[in-house]
C-alpha cells in the first residue's frame, strides 16, 4: 500500500483522500442535477447541455477538495477545464474558452506535483501568505491583464458578448489559479471577489444559469477557505 507521506503518495492521494473524494463527487453529482431539474422549471429560456452538466459536476468538486487541500482536487479540475472550454465555445464567450483550455488546462497539471512537493526539500507544498511586494505585484498583474485580454478579444473576436465583463473574470482568474497552485491565502479573496461575484452577473446575461449557480457555490466556498486556510499561517 502507498503511504501518503511518500513522494508518489502525496502526488496520487492517500485512502482518506479516495474517500472524500467519492463522497464530494457522489453530493456534486446530486446537487447539479437537482439544480439542472430547478433551472429547467425557472428559466424558459433554459437548455441542457453536456459539456455544462459535467463541467459543473466537476468544478463543484474541485472547489471542494482544493478547500480541504486535497491532491485530488487536480484531476477533477482538469477534467472542469476541458468540458468548460467545450462549453463556453459554445455561447460566445472567448475569453472563458481561451481561459479554459488555454490556461486552467495546463497550471492545474503544473499545480498538482507543485501541491505534492512545491514545499521545502520537496516536502509538501504549505499554505502561505503574499508578501507586500507580492500583493502589488497581484494587483498589477489584473490590470494589465484585463486590458491585454480585452485587445485581444477585440482583435481576435470582434462582436463578442460583454468583452470588458468577460477580460475582467479571465484575468482575474488567471492571477487567482496561479497563486492556488503556490497555496496562497490570497489567492480565495481573488475567487472571491472579482473572479465569482462577476462571473455571476457574467452568466446571468449570457443565460448559463448552471454555470452561474456554479459560481454562487464558488463564490461560498471561497469565504470559508480564507477562513480555514488563514487558520493555518
């Protein structure tokens, strides 16, 4: 048996691990069809689509275990990205496309051995906070980021649907993803607030009403994970 405090241990996750992650997926599973049952009754204007489904599905349970610092939050996370980036191709959202593909895709498959062994001496990464210099630097980096996105989403994919609103939450959660790979405190105020308050308005209008309710559930988790995880630093 893999013991957990192994190199490969901590990359694959221990029975603890499996177990919580069952149960995670087993509740998500449920949530979102409940909640697909919920939209088609509320929204006439509702549709079902897979890539949606399953892309809520998993992303509910990679919230979850990212909370619980569980390495299994990463295989689920990418299988989020790859049906999301499907999806959102699908409605006219470029930018989320790009997002998903482009970039969830590929940091995830970094962040998942940086988890495993990012910390001292290849140790298990630990939960951390920003320096001063480093919240600037954060700070910048949504800036320029948005605007960088926004030309390109001009340029690229003229007549899209609500570029600014669309650069913003690409950006932000670009910069968000990134300090979640290092374990970064501050990497849940940025899920908190621009990335989740603004996809949900961001959803809303483009009519994915699975994926906003997503977000609404993000948008909880993020405030007890700067709970817990500041309870670690």
């Amino acid at each position: 048996m893999i013991s957990f405090t192994t190199g490969i241990g901590r990359l694959v996750g221990g029975k603890r691990d499996y177990r919580e992650s069952a149960y995670v997926a087993i509740v998500m599973l449920l949530v979102t069809i409940v909640y697909e049952l919920f939209s088609k009754m509320v929204f006439a204007d509702f549709s079902f689509n897979i890539y949606e489904f399953v892309g809520t599905w998993s992303g509910l349970t990679t919230v979850w275990l990212c909370r619980t610092e569980n390495v299994l939050c990463w295989p689920w996370g990418i299988v989020s990205a790859i049906m999301f980036g499907f999806f959102f191709g699908t409605i006219g959202l470029p930018g989320q496309q790009w997002l998903n593909w482009g970039y969830f895709l590929v940091i995830q498959i970094w962040a998942w051995p940086n988890w495993a062994f990012g910390g001292e001496a290849r140790s298990e990464l630990q939960v951390t906070f920003l320096s001063v210099k480093g919240r600037f630097l954060t700070l910048g980096g949504v800036v320029l980021g948005t605007a960088l996105i926004y030309m390109l989403i001009d340029v690229f994919a003229p007549g899209s649907n609500y570029p600014v609103l669309d650069a913003t939450v690409v950006a932000s959660s670009i910069v968000a993803q990134f300090l979640l790979g290092r374990k970064n405190v501050e990497s849940w105020y940025l899920w908190l607030g621009p990335v989740n308050m603004l996809s949900i308005a961001l959803f809303y209008l483009a009519g994915a009403y699975t994926v906003m309710a997503l977000y609404i559930a993000f948008f909880i988790h993020a405030l007890f994970a700067i709970k817990s995880w500041r309870a670690q630093v």
